[in-house]
C-alpha cells in the first residue's frame, strides 16, 4: 500500500511533499537462487512465492518527506538510529557492512534523487521500518529498500510502477554488497501467489503472472502454514535465497499468525 500528499510548487505545479508506502513479506514455494546473479543476468529464472501480512499487519514500510527545515538527508529507523547528511556528495559507495543506513544511501543512489532539482531547495527526510526478526528469511531487506525506493520515486514524481522498483532494487542490492536477486522485492510488490519469470537482458525484463487461489486453497493454508522463528539467523544472502517456503520459521518460540495479502 502506498500514498503520498502534494504541495504546490514555484511553478504552481502539484508536488508530491509526502510519500508512505507500506508492504507485506513474501514466502517462496520454489524458484530461490535462479533469481540471483549471475544467474539472472545470464539464463531465465522462474521463482513461485507469495505475500503474506504477520500478525493482520504490513509489516515493512517507509516515509520519505520534503522538508524546509533543512537542506540535506535526514535518515531514521525503528532502532532509533538516526544520520543526518548535509553534504549529498559523501553519499557515495562502496559503504561500509556495518553502515546501518547503507540500505536507504543506496536507494538514493540508484533513484537519483540526490541530483533532482528538489533537493536544491528543499531537505529530505527518511524513516524505515520492519516488524520482522532479523534474518527471517522472509525477505524483508529487498522488500525494505522495495519501499524506499517506491517512495523516492513517488517523491520525484518518477515512474514508481512495480516492475520498475523491483529492478531499481536489484541495482541497490548489488550496491549494497548482498547480491541478492529480484525475487523477494517482487513477492512484497505484487499481491497474493504469483509465479514470476525473468529473461536476461539490458535491463531484466520480469513476468509476473498472479496465481488465481481459489477460497479453498486460501483457507487450507491460512489454516495449516505455520510462520515460526527461533532466533537462528541466517545473514548469508546466497543461503537466504536458497531457503524452501517448507521450512518453518520460529519467533522465539512463539507462533506468528499471518494472512496471505490479497
């Protein structure tokens, strides 16, 4: 889910002065690595997964803001950490693995929103989320800068449509040093199950095709799929990509309802 509020301009155009997009996490059925470069980038891959809601809730988001207090990047999160930047041109890579805010720097990057006109008389402000335990397995990095990127876009009044942002991410992952693929920003940005392929090329063109559930189905696995974690966590990307949806995730040994987002 996404939205954004508009000021007027200078020019008496409407700009978007807000953007907040909100979105779920993903399970994969089948498909995981054939996502990942190299592979991606040399032969088709074709991941089966679907986005789920934890505990009724989107459990990742972020909201990206216009400012006129000041004039450089302000960067936030839920572990109330916080940077601010008033020099764009340090905004730069490679960054370090233990920069907290290497995720959102390189969302800024690959947007190119730190070169757009707005930010010559305005500020930025950026806060993130994620409702999830880290290391999961959920996908719930891609699906964050998913989110950052969708809402930089939205702030530019650039092309924010789906398959754009999952392949901007793609770009940022590989930034950020995690490799990752295409596979968990697009279980997040499309609704329910779909099976998703992609065909090399200048840039990764994607297929998604939505899997129509009957109620049926939905019910079964709202009923019988169990998401769990233990506190194990798994931070090694490539091994992130190759977890089965059948593998059950414990959340210190308590039971995490879900839905499947529709």
């Amino acid at each position: 889910e996404s939205s954004s509020s508009a000021t007027t301009s200078s020019n008496g155009n409407l700009r978007p002065k807000k953007a907040v997009v909100e979105l779920p996490v993903r399970v994969d059925f089948v498909g995981g690595w054939s996502d990942t470069p190299p592979w991606s980038l040399e032969r088709p891959g074709c991941v089966l997964n679907m986005a789920i809601s934890l505990e009724g809730r989107l459990p990742v988001g972020a909201t990206t803001e216009a400012t006129e207090d000041h004039h450089g990047v302000l960067i936030e999160d839920d572990a109330d950490r916080k940077v601010y930047i008033d020099d764009l041109s340090s905004i730069s890579c490679p960054f370090k693995e233990d920069d907290p805010f290497r995720l959102v720097k390189s969302a800024l990057i690959v947007t190119g929103i730190l070169g757009h006109e707005m930010l010559s008389t305005s500020g930025l402000k950026i806060r993130t989320w994620a409702n999830v335990p880290r290391g999961s397995g959920l996908g719930t990095s891609s699906i964050l800068a998913a989110a950052v990127v969708k809402c930089l876009f939205q702030l530019m009044e650039d092309d924010g449509g789906d398959d754009n942002v999952a392949r901007a991410v793609l770009v940022v992952e590989q930034i950020m040093g995690t490799g990752g693929g295409w596979q968990d920003q697009i279980g997040g940005l499309y609704p329910g199950i779909k099976c998703t392929q992609s065909f090399p090329g200048q840039p990764l063109r994607l297929q998604v095709v939505p899997l129509l559930a009957s109620p049926q189905l939905i019910q079964e696995l709202e009923q019988r799929l169990l998401v769990v974690f233990t506190g194990q966590v798994s931070l090694h990307p490539l091994f992130l990509h190759g977890q089965s949806m059948f593998s059950f995730h414990r959340y210190k040994g308590q039971y995490v309802t879900y839905n499947i987002s529709r």
